[in-house]
C-alpha cells in the first residue's frame, strides 16, 4: 500500500514554491511536484521589475532562489505530471500521476496556465519551426532577423522589447490600439527603433518555405485588404489557457477554466488552489506568491485539525 503523505503541491511555479515555503515553516513536510522545469512562466521572463525587493531580476534567477529556499527548509521537489484527482471514501486524496499513484491528505493545485494559441491555419504546422511561445527560450534562434510578435498585454510587451535587442526588427501584431500592458512597457516599445506597429490586426494564417515560417497574412479589422508580411518567426502571447483539467469535478471552474475560489484559497476537504490557476483581477508573480502563501496556511490548519 502506498504511503499517505501530508501534503502534496501541484506545481513548482511562485505559488507552489512560495506554498512549499510556507509549510515547510509550519512543520508539515511537503512534496512538490512538477512536469518541465522549477518556476513555470517566471523562469520565462527577462527582467522582473515590478517584484519587491529586485530593482531588476532574470525570471530564472528569482525562480531559482524561490527554489534554494524552499528545499533549504525541506520542501521535497519531485517531477511527475498529475493526470487527475479523486478523493476516496476515506477522505484521502488519490494523484494518478506519470509516476504512479500518490495519496495524501491535502492537496494545493498550483499549476498555473500556458500560453494560449492563435488558432489560425500554419501555427500547429510550423510549431517549432519559427513559431514559439517563449521568447526567452527561442529568441536566440533568430538573432539578427525578422520577427513578429502577437499580443497587447505585458508579456507580449516583455517579448517584442527582449527580441530587439537581438532581432533586427520585430513587429508587434494586436487587434485593437490600446493594450493590456504595463504603460511603462509600452513606452519603452515606443521608443525602440527597430519595432513595427500593425494595430487593429489579427493572424489569418501563418505561411512557410522548406518547413520554417517565412510570413504571415494579417487580416484588417477595420475592412481593409489582408496584408503579407515577411518575418522568420513569431511569437504568440495573447493570454493563457489555465492547467485545471487534471482537477476534474472536484474545483468549480469559470467558463475559460479558472478555479472559481475566494481569497482563503481553500474548496474545501483537504483541497486548495493558489495561483494563476486561480480566477482573480491581477495575475501576477507578487499575487501568485500570496495565494501560496495563503494556500499553505490553510491546508496546514486544516491538517493540524485533521491529524
């Protein structure tokens, strides 16, 4: 029979780390599991400003220290993807995981979101071969090229400023002239010289030549004719698609995927979530870090009254 553990958490990005932190500080010993690499989007990231305490810090690097202290005060970092949740009749929750099963008492679902898709005709086909999600993971590919960037919120802002430094020019794609961004993002993007407008735009379709992208024909959605232009890659950041599937019918769930949970981060029986996952006004590093924290307060409570 497996051992039932105190507390699993699912995700190792800030809510997840910042959870393990938390209640490793309250004696409960954690197990944090994760698929790809420590830190989700964060690790991501360039340049963090808006994070207390780092006038300017490398996503990596931040996730990187989230990650030394966690597993300094003895939070257990495993990785395993978590395919779905139940809770059996005796009141412990069963993972199915990529490594087996595990069961613990509570659970805190902190596995934030990816990167939504365009969904247009050439992104599935060229995925990998100039079109790309992550910036900071890709963009060394195309120094000294042409690229596009589609999106109006700060992570599209935070990847079209990242590419000019090494592109020779980037062209940022949005369907409307005001954006979701930071203004002072969008003052820097304003100012670099090498970064192209296509406002009230939208991808029709991505174009290739000897399987690599070589363009796009963007659709104009004040009635004007479509447009061709010519780029090596883009990079998609228009929003996130929440990672709640593996929750099942256990959490209650918003029309786009988000966990419907108020700010104690608690559903209830054992089960928490805290983060990106979460549905909230500000999706943030500085918030995410708060619901873990919140998150582990809880489910250690809860384990101190269950025990």
């Amino acid at each position: 029979m497996s051992d039932i553990l105190e507390l699993v958490i699912v995700g190792a990005g800030p809510a997840g780390l910042t959870a393990g932190i938390y209640a490793a500080r309250a004696g409960v010993a954690p197990v944090i599991l994760e698929t790809l690499g420590v830190g989700g989007q964060v690790s991501q990231t360039v340049d963090i400003e808006n994070y207390p305490g780092f006038l300017s810090i490398d996503g990596g690097e931040l996730a990187g220290k989230m990650r030394e202290q966690a597993e300094h005060l003895g939070a257990e970092i495993r990785r395993a993807g978590v395919k779905s949740l139940s809770r059996r009749e005796d009141g412990v929750w069963a993972l199915e995981t990529s490594k087996g099963e595990i069961l613990c008492r509570a659970v805190i679902a902190a596995t934030g979101a990816v990167r939504r898709k365009l969904g247009c005709p050439g992104e599935e086909e060229y995925a990998g071969m100039g079109v790309s999600y992550c910036a900071t993971c890709d963009g060394g590919f195309f120094r000294g090229r042409d690229v596009a960037v589609v999106g109006g919120g700060s992570v599209a802002f935070e990847d079209a400023l990242y590419l000019s430094r090494i592109c020779r020019k980037v062209t940022l794609i949005h369907r409307r002239d005001g954006f979701r961004a930071e203004g002072t993002l969008v003052e820097r993007a304003k100012a670099a010289p090498n970064i192209e407008w296509k406002l009230f735009r939208r991808v029709r379709e991505i174009h290739g030549t000897d399987g690599m992208v070589s363009g796009l024909t963007l659709e104009d959605l004040k009635g004007g004719a479509d447009e061709r232009i010519d780029c090596d890659g883009v990079f998609v950041a228009v929003g996130t698609v929440p990672e709640s599937a593996w929750l099942g019918w256990n959490v209650p769930l918003d029309d786009g995927g988000y966990a419907v949970v108020d700010e104690n981060c608690t559903v209830g029986d054992g089960l928490f979530v805290a983060g990106d996952l979460r549905r909230k006004p500000i999706f943030q590093i500085v918030t995410a870090c708060a619901d873990g924290a919140v998150a582990a307060t809880r489910a250690c409570e809860w384990l101190g009254g269950s025990l």
